[in-house]
C-alpha cells in the first residue's frame, strides 16, 4: 500500500494502530522525520504505548536537538524498563540529569513573510482589523473573533500566516497538533480537544491555530467510524461555544484538503471564512531565492531568472533546490580540489531536477472547482489556475 492510500484510509479510520504505525514507520524511512514524530506521538497516546514506542520518540525529539522532550520520553521509557541491548544508555542518562530549558515562542511579524502582499491585505480587512477593533466593526454589524480557514498547498505558509496573525493581533498564540489530541483511548481526543479550547479561553485575547483540520474534523458523510464522527461532533460544540464563551478568541484552522472537512465546520459563526493560501507569485520566488540565500556563498545570482522558471514552486520546494545546489557545489569541491561558489546554473539544475510539490493538489483543485463547487466556495483557486492558464 503507498503512502497517498495510508493517508487516505486513516482518515477514514483515525484509530487504526497498525495501519498509522505503518505509516509512522513509511514516514521514517523516506526521512520525513517531523511528520513521522508527530505520528508516533499518536501511537504513544494510545492503548499499545511500549518502551519502544517511547524509545523511537525519545531519539527523535533528539535528532532535533529538543533536549527537553527526549528527556520526558527517555524517563518514561525507563520507568517501563528499559530492553537489555539499549546501547544509547549513557548519553541518554546524561540529557536525563540535564536542567529542561524554557524558550518563548519567537513572535513572527508580517513583514518577515515574504511575498503575499495580496493575500495579507485580505487576511488585515478580513482578520486582523475585526479582531483588534471590535467596536468599529460591531457598529457596522460586522463580527469579529470566530474562525477562519487557511486552505491551500503544502509548504505555501499556512502556519507561519497564522503566527504572524497571533502577533498583528497582540494575541497569545496556541497551536495544536494532531499528535496534541488524538489518543486511542475512547473519549480520550474530545477531552484533549476540549481543553485545549479552554487553555486559549483562559489568557484571551488569544489565537487558536489548530493544523491538520481535516484530519480532526473529516466529513463525518465519508466515514462510518464512530470515534471521528464523535470528535467532529465536539469541534462543533466548542466552535459553538455552548459550554463556554468564546468571545475574544480567533480560531485559525489550516488545512491542506479543505473538501475533506466536516461541511457542518464551514457553516456561519465556525469557520465561515476561508481564505486560499497560494502559491508564491513569480516576485515572492525571486525574494525567497535571495532570502533563502544569504549567508550562502554564491556570486552573479539571477533572482529573476529563478523565479521565471519555478512556477508553482512552494517556499519549501525552493528550499529542496537551495539544498541541492549546496550539495552540487561541494561535490564538484570535493572532486576537483578547486573552491567555488553557488552559481545560477547550479539553481537551474536544481529547479529542472524536482517537480513542485503543489501539482498534485493543484490538479485536484482543478477538477473540484471545474466539478464540484456549486456555491463557489473556491472561486480564489479558480481565478488562481486561470491566472496560471492551467484552467
């Protein structure tokens, strides 16, 4: 089974602990280490939790060099029993007596995001201003707070969007995760769900950013489990805000597929407003190349040129080309003995060596806007791919 069908299944059946061990594991091995971390984290929340588990966790909190949660995980561990042929034993002991470092979140400003002067605008009129000036908006009849979808590609910004919105908004910034509320024990996801609602409740004004929304609230019509259908049905009682008030709360959610979202989360009053993340336009490709760049040894690079010749390229693709030229150049280093720097040609190469990531789901916009958008939910990805002349 490839990767794309796993994906597919679990959100199906969420609470499948072999099929989502699989995929962990998959993940893993194509080196994607921060989506096959948060997928263990899962596992770990489960009914199967072993020493294992917990040892895998462990070893990549540290591969990231997060000291603090290797040590949780490896104390946990212990406390299970640790298996005779453990060889990491000692460092690991050692980041156990080690004192847990405390680091705030580093704010994220608009002005660190390059490109997406449009869509900034739209995301100022539409979320930033109502939320920060509640009374102006109020006498035109016009709310503030509530919730607001980011939907587009991967890799385009949604979750550093969302941060630079927490900031703009002087609001305290809460992220959830997958990992941060699904568990395998029953009942056990609406009560993580519900208290990290009632964490942003209590230090408002606040920005609730919760990723992956699909995956936590998928269209109960595309699903006979029990258990998603159940935590949809308490997305949409705290989205309500029945059981406690969530006045002076902007509840962002991001997703990468928002035809897979429960359509009772899009109606008035939850996440009524959605805004496409594109994306970046061909002047945004240019800054990110020179952004991305610098510090890096490079000489006569052509912005331009690059930017002409990524369509579609998302921020993380022009990072795989960056990483790609960087390792060319130190290859032909190594082999010719000479020193040099970072050409355009190197970039190009790069370029011509990866398709962008966001083709797969830009042809799958396509046909649902072409097929299935009545009410034209997703007018922006239309006018998006005319631009583009894919449509």
């Amino acid at each position: 089974m490839d990767i794309k069908r796993i994906e597919a299944e679990l959100l199906k059946n969420p609470f499948n602990f072999d099929l989502r061990l699989k995929y962990a594991n998959l993940l893993l091995e194509l080196e994607r280490y921060e989506d096959s971390l948060q997928q263990f984290l899962i596992l770990d929340n489960g009914t199967h939790s072993t020493v294992e588990l917990k040892l895998k966790i462990c070893d990549l909190y540290m591969n990231q060099g997060d000291q603090d949660n290797a040590r949780k995980y490896y104390k946990e561990a212990k406390a299970m029993g640790l298996p005779d042929d453990f060889e990491e034993f000692d460092e690991l002991e050692e980041i156990q007596s080690a004192q847990p470092s405390i680091k705030p979140p580093k704010p994220v400003f608009f002005s660190e995001i390059i490109g997406m002067d449009s869509l900034k605008k739209t995301v100022r009129l539409k979320i930033i201003e109502p939320f920060k000036n509640v009374g102006l908006f109020q006498k035109f009849k016009k709310d503030a707070g509530g919730g607001v979808l980011l939907y587009g590609p991967p890799g385009c910004g949604k979750t550093m969007l969302a941060k630079a919105i927490a900031t703009e908004c002087n609001a305290e910034f809460f992220s959830i995760e997958l990992s941060d509320i699904l568990n395998l024990w029953i009942g056990e996801s609406e009560r993580n769900l519900a208290a990290a609602f009632d964490r942003a409740r209590s230090s408002t004004p606040s920005v609730l950013f919760i990723d992956e929304l699909d995956a936590l609230a998928y269209s109960r019509s595309k699903t006979q489990n029990e258990s998603s259908r159940k935590l949809v049905n308490e997305f949409l009682t705290q989205l309500d805000g029945i059981s406690a008030n969530n006045q002076g709360m902007l509840i962002l959610g991001a997703t990468n597929m928002p035809w897979d979202v429960d359509s009772a989360m899009k109606r008035p009053g939850r996440f009524s407003r959605v805004i496409f993340v594109p994306p970046p336009d061909e002047a945004a490709r240019a800054a990110l190349f020179e952004s991305k760049l610098e510090g890096v040894p490079k000489k006569g690079i052509q912005y331009s040129l690059l930017a002409s010749q990524s369509p579609h390229f998302s921020g993380a693709d022009i990072d795989g080309v960056i990483e790609f030229a960087k390792e060319n150049v130190i290859s032909d280093i190594l082999e010719s003995g000479k020193e040099r720097e970072i050409e355009t040609s190197d970039l190009i190469l790069g370029i011509k060596e990866r398709a962008p990531s966001t083709m797969d789901w830009l042809k799958t916009a396509k046909n649902l806007v072409k097929f299935g958008d009545p009410d034209g939910q997703y007018k922006d990805v239309k006018v998006y791919l005319k631009e583009s002349k894919m449509y």
